[in-house]
C-alpha cells in the first residue's frame, strides 16, 4: 500500500488540466511527492512513453527505484531510468527516468514519446531550457504530446504564460526548521569547520558541501560517525547507503554530500542540516572554452531548499556556516545556465533548428559558439555537418568531441581518449606528453575508444597525431611563443616559461592577479597551420600610392608576409579614397572633362537622347588599374566619358564646346550651369545682328565684357540689347575707353577676328 503524500490532493485537478491543455505547470514544494506520483498519472493518459527529466544522475536512480518499490516490482520494468553508463529499462517500461544531458542529445526521439515531464525547472538548467522549448514547438504540430514542468520554487505564471496552460499548486508536507547562523570570522579549512560543527549539533547530519575533494577531506576526519558519501560520481550501491536509513545504529548518521541532496532525492533519517553555504556551478573557462564547475556562494533560494531537507520528516534544524548577513546580501535566485555557461554543446545538439526560448541565450554568446562550430567543422551554412553528427553522440564538449575524432581518424584513438580525459584537471605543461605516460581516466578512456576506435589504422607517429588532433580542437588556441609570452590567434596574450620560440596550443591558463600566465601549452608544427592558413591582403595609403602586402596568416598569427597586387578594384577604390581632392592635379583633361560632362547634362535636360551620367560613378572606371597619383597622369577624363555615348559626335553637334565671334576665332563655352554661357569683350560681339544658339535653337547667356573685362552686360537678347540698351552705354564707353572703336550700328560693323582663344572666367 502507498503511503499518503501531499500531492494526491491535487492529481485529480493535474489530471483534468492535462486532459483539457495538453500541458500543466505544478508548482509543489520539497517533500510533497511529485517527483513520484506525477509521472505515473501522467502515463495513464498517454500511450506512448514517458520521459522525467532530471537535473542529477542520483535524483533520476533514487525516484525509479522508489516508484518501481511502490508498484512492487523491480527497476526496468514499468519504471526504469537512463544515464550515462547506466541504463535499466526494457521493451515494457512506460516511465523512463533520465538525465538531462542524455535528453538533450535525443531530441528527435520526441516524436515518439506520449509526455515529457520537466522536473526540478527552477534550477534553470540549460537542457532543461532547451527541452521546454523543443517540446512547445512539437506540441504545435502533434499537440498530442503531453508536458508538466514541475518546480519547488518557482515564478510558475510565467512558465504558464509560455506555454499558454494552466498551472496548479499543492502544498507540502513542512515541518518547522530552525534556523542558525555561524557569524564568527573563521578561515580554518572547510573540512575543518564541518568537523567542528558537527559535533556541536545533534542527531542525524546532512552536510552540504561543494565537492568531492572537499567531502573526502571531511569524511576523513568524521571517523567516529556513521559515515556516507553521496555525489554523482559514486555507484549505485554507494548512493543507496547515502539515501536509505540505518537501521538500529547507535552511531550519529553523517551523510556528506554535494547539492545532489538539495531537490528531487529524499534522504532518510536526517534532521539536522549543516550548510557550508557553496557549491561548483557549471560555468566556462573563456580561455579553454571548456566547461567548469567553479566554486561559487549558493543564492537565497538554494538555501531555502538546503535548509528545507532537516523537516522532510519532522521538525530539524539547520546550521549556516555564514552569517544572515551574508545570505541576506546573496541573489535571491540562482541564475540560468543559459547566462553563464558556453553554449556550443546546446547549439551542436540543436543542429541549427530555431528555438522560441523562454529565456533566450545571449545573442553575442550564441553568435560565438555558432562561430566556434563552425572553425571545428561541426556546422556548416546553418546546419550540422556529417562530422557534427559524430561529435554530438559523444559525452565530450565539443572541442574535446573533436579532438578525439581528429585522433581516431590519424589513427591514435587510445591515446586521444587519454588526452581528452586529462583536461579539467588543472594539469600544467604539455598534455600531449602526459597521455603518451598513459594518464588518464583508464576507465572513461576504454570507454571512449570503443566508440571510436574503429576510425583509423594504428598511426605511426602518436605524438604527431595528438598534436594535430589538439590542434583540430583548438583552432582559436593557438599562439606564437616567443620567451616569456605567447601571442595567441584570437589576438590575446600571456605570459609563460621561456622556452624555444615557436607554435604552440594554450589549452589552460591560471589568473594571478592582473596577470595572465599559461599553464598548458603543446607544441605544433608551422607546417599544420601553414595548411590551415588564410591569405590576408592588407592595402594601405602611403601619401602617393597603394601599397599592397599580402600575408599567409592562422587568425591574428602571420604566419609569411611579401608584397602584393590586391584586388584591382578594391585598390582603385582606397586611390581614390585619398586621391579624390587632388584629382584636377594630376589628371591632365579634368577640366575639358568636367566641361564635357556639363554638356552632357545640359543635352539630358533638353530632352536629348543620351546617358546619364554621374563623376562619382566614372572615377573608378578612369582609376581602373591606378595604384598611384603618378598613375593618374596617363588617365583621360574626357576618354573615359566619351566611351560612355553610344554617338559622341551628337554631343559636339549640339552642345559644342566652342562657338565662334566675329571677334574671336574660337569661344568656350561654359556648362556649369543651368544655363551655358559664352564671356568675351563687348567688341568680339560687333557684327552679330543676334547672339550664337545651340542645341536647336537654345540661346547662349551672353557675358559682355568692358576692354578692361569687367562684366557690363548679362543677356540672352543681343539683338534688343544692341537696340535699348547699347546707345546709352556707348557714350560712357568712349569715354571711358577712347581708343577703341565704338560703332552707332555694331550689328553691321566689320570686326577683324583675333585668334585669341580665352578660357570663359567663372
């Protein structure tokens, strides 16, 4: 017979809305019993498979074994689980719990499944965040897929606003905690303090500590108590010890354990809660650009659940090896691991499929794992390369993902796996060399060969190989080494041991202070990255020319440098660039070239059937193949426009460049306005009964000009200026400039030409 819980109260309400929204969110407290009863509610409405997604190895074992004891059966019939390594489920099983991680990786399988249930929600993780949207978006098109997120704290409006259902509440069994601060200043070791403050509390002691070195220390000094380990690295065996009572001892109980005891796992017997107040949360290292767990103080609301576990069963107490002072400063909320930790697994899991996110990642971290993947050659124009296939199914990050494939296809997949195994545990000097020593995890490592070992034949050259493989999976890793600093590809730098100068991968770095100092570094050979390589071409102005370098660079490394040609056009463009304000210099016909085009314009205006025509447009077809000013004194404006008339002999017909005077042989005519004009002396005028027209008919604005050729006279009319306006003015001339002839009729006068061919003045 089950024993009573909290949550029976409100299945029958979870029940309903599941019926009618396909989907809940159930928000419970620690102790009520949803990890448990939920999923089998759950498989009653459903006909495919149920998947509980937990955030622990040891939560996803625990609340099987439980729910397999309440149905009276064993493990991997009705209810099984799936982890890493771990596996016991059959052709039967109907509630499978598993892992997030392995959740993840099997999102096609969605397809096949009756319900997915997201426990534990509010710790944010980011696999729990990918499959609330990967399920939202497969409900659209098979709503038939059922969903419950389950969280003991959490803002539970707004994860049912997301999802557009409802969201019900039950209550917990509680049972009244007492609260205690440690406020004393104590810098003893953390193994120490637990020591102390375990025997000056009472009954049976749950510790929380941040890991597994730090609960081996404490347990070795907890000798004379009944003793247990728990934490995700322990079998199964050694998890159920932690969790199960001892029954009959006479010995205080210690259970020393990681924050997989702070949700989802009851541990029995336990009153007394000892919080050391940190934990390692998964982070990144932007150096290695591998995951971390990083030793960091616990927020408000992880604390509430640590201290929660002393009245699972009764009332208890709990003890802060922290002041109030101290918890009360603290995040009220532990932030999502959306925010905080490198996004490349989640971006190669997803294959490039878009999410609507309840909480989107950061665009700038997305972009870079994005890029990241890309250089490893796991993506490719947005979707996941055949080679990107092969490095999701593996449990690695994907850099050591690809440097154990890069290993296996060179033929040295039991040394790759060796090496792959060694990052994470902060070993300095060259990995290569300390997984050539057989260093290593033997056990991860044998497992890890035999998913890849038959990649390639034995290699010759294992060193080689490992180096190369390194290489594969830190592309953005490399630096050039030169004494006591390397200079990485990605423009960073660090100090380091002298050593030869040469080409390096800095897969590890320590922080002192302000300074930077590598700690990892492997040797590759020039030639390697001399194959990877890109041809950078750098163009730079030196006052009168472009001068072209191109450069054989592995990201910011220059790897050879000469001089080069460039792109012809991308040259002209920066001449041009720094040439434009001195182009009338040195270009021989700018001016013809810019009347030239002025009378195009004009023509274009009047109706005529020719081009139009713009400078900014023709210079870079005049500085085609110029890198120099110098150049541009070979260059022809007036060439380079006429080339553009399909009948360049219409543009003299009709808007010529000339026109001729009486008094003048030739006149130029000006374009640089609206309307052209010709400027000469008066007298060049005599004997014109009206003024020069082109175009058909347009008449020329008429600039007259005093001997002295200040202006006198603007028009269009000659012919009514000889009539209204000369008779007066030729008195003041004459006298003004009593040497020249000033006729009564200079329509009819007889003017020798001078062949003078003046520039019209602007």
């Amino acid at each position: 017979m089950r024993t009573p819980l909290p949550i029976d109260a409100v299945l029958p309400e979870l029940r309903q809305a599941l019926e009618e929204h396909g989907a809940v969110v159930l928000e419970a407290p620690p102790g009520s019993g949803k990890t448990t009863r939920v999923p089998l509610l759950v498989a009653e409405l459903v006909e495919g498979p149920v998947w509980v997604l937990e955030p622990r190895r040891v939560a996803a074992r625990a609340a099987a074994q439980r729910v397999a004891e309440e149905l009276g059966e064993p493990v991997g019939q009705t209810v099984g689980y799936a982890m890493r390594l771990d596996r016991k489920a059959g052709a039967a099983t109907r509630v499978l719990y598993v892992t997030e991680a392995l959740l993840t990786r099997r999102l096609d399988d969605f397809d096949t499944l009756g319900a997915v249930v997201l426990d534990e929600f509010h710790e944010r993780s980011i696999h729990t965040d990918v499959a609330l949207a990967w399920v939202r978006q497969v409900r659209r098109t098979r709503p038939a897929l059922k969903l419950v997120v389950m969280s003991a704290t959490l803002d539970a409006e707004s994860v049912a606003r997301f999802l557009g259902c409802p969201r019900v509440r039950a209550e917990g069994r509680r049972f009244p905690v007492e609260l205690r601060h440690f406020d004393r200043k104590d810098d003893r070791p953390i193994e120490v303090r637990v020591s102390a403050a375990v025997r000056a509390v009472s009954g049976n002691v749950l510790v929380f500590l941040p890991g597994v070195g730090e609960i081996e220390r404490a347990a070795a000094l907890l000798g004379d108590f009944d003793v247990a380990m728990l934490h995700g690295e322990l079998d199964g065996a050694a998890q159920d010890r932690a969790l199960r009572a001892s029954p009959g001892g006479t010995v205080r109980r210690v259970v020393l354990a990681t924050n997989v005891a702070q949700t989802s796992v009851t541990v029995e017997g336990i009153d007394t809660v000892i919080d050391t107040g940190l934990v390692r949360q998964a982070a990144w290292d932007p150096w290695s650009g591998l995951p971390t767990l990083d030793l960091v103080p616990i927020a408000r609301d992880a604390a509430a659940q640590r201290a929660g576990r002393a009245g699972r069963l009764g009332p208890g107490s709990c003890l802060r090896l922290y002041s109030l002072g101290d918890h009360d400063s603290r995040p009220a909320q532990t932030a999502p691991e959306v925010r905080r930790i490198d996004l490349a697994a989640t971006v190669l899991a997803l294959g490039g499929r878009e999410l609507e996110w309840f909480e989107a990642p950061p665009p700038a971290a997305w972009r870079a794992s994005v890029t990241l993947l890309e250089r490893l050659g796991a993506i490719a124009d947005g979707r996941r390369t055949p080679l990107g296939d092969e490095m999701v199914r593996l449990p690695l990050a994907p850099r050591l993902a690809r440097v154990l494939l890069e290993g296996a296809a060179l033929g040295a997949a039991r040394e790759a796996a060796s090496l792959v195994t060694l990052f994470g545990r902060r070993c300095a000097g060259d990995l290569v060399e300390r997984a050539l020593d057989g260093e290593g995890d033997g056990q991860e490592r044998r497992r890890l060969v035999a998913m890849v070992e038959s990649r390639g034949s034995p290699a010759s050259d294992a060193e080689a190989a490992l180096r190369q493989a390194l290489l594969a999976g830190f592309p953005d890793r490399v630096a050039r080494r030169e004494g006591g600093r390397v200079r990485l590809a990605d423009g960073g730098a660090a100090e380091c041991e002298a050593a030869r100068d040469g080409f390096v991968v800095v897969t590890e770095v320590e922080r002192i202070g302000t300074r930077v100092r590598a700690r990892s570094m492997t040797p590759v050979d020039e030639g390697w990255l001399l194959e990877r390589a890109e041809v950078q071409v750098a163009m730079v102005w030196t006052g009168d020319r472009v001068d072209v370098r191109e450069t054989l660079q592995f990201g910011d490394l220059v790897l050879d440098s000469a001089p080069g040609r460039g792109d012809a056009d991308a040259v002209s463009r920066l001449l041009l660039e720094h040439a434009r304000p001195v182009m009338h210099r040195h270009v021989p016909d700018w001016e013809r070239g810019l009347t030239l085009l002025g009378r195009v314009r004009f023509l274009r205006r009047r109706g005529q059937p020719v081009p139009d025509l713009d400078l900014e447009a023709l210079l870079p077809v005049l500085a085609e193949g110029c890198r120099s000013l110098g150049d541009l004194a070979s260059t022809s404006l007036v060439g380079t426009l006429v080339a553009q008339l399909p009948d360049p002999t219409v543009v003299d017909r009709l808007a010529p460049e000339t026109v001729r005077l009486p008094g003048r042989l030739r006149a130029t005519v000006g374009y640089d306005t609206d309307d052209p004009w010709v400027e000469s002396r008066m007298q060049d005028f005599f004997g014109l009964a009206d003024g020069p027209r082109i175009a058909g008919g347009t008449p020329l604005v008429l600039r007259l000009l005093a001997p002295n050729y200040r202006p006198v006279q603007v028009t269009t009319d000659l012919a009514g200026f000889w009539e209204r306006h000369y008779p007066s003015l030729r008195k003041e001339l004459m006298r003004r400039y009593p040497r020249h002839a000033w006729p009564e009729d200079p329509r009819n006068a007889v003017v020798e030409p001078k062949p003078v061919r003046d520039k019209p003045r602007r």
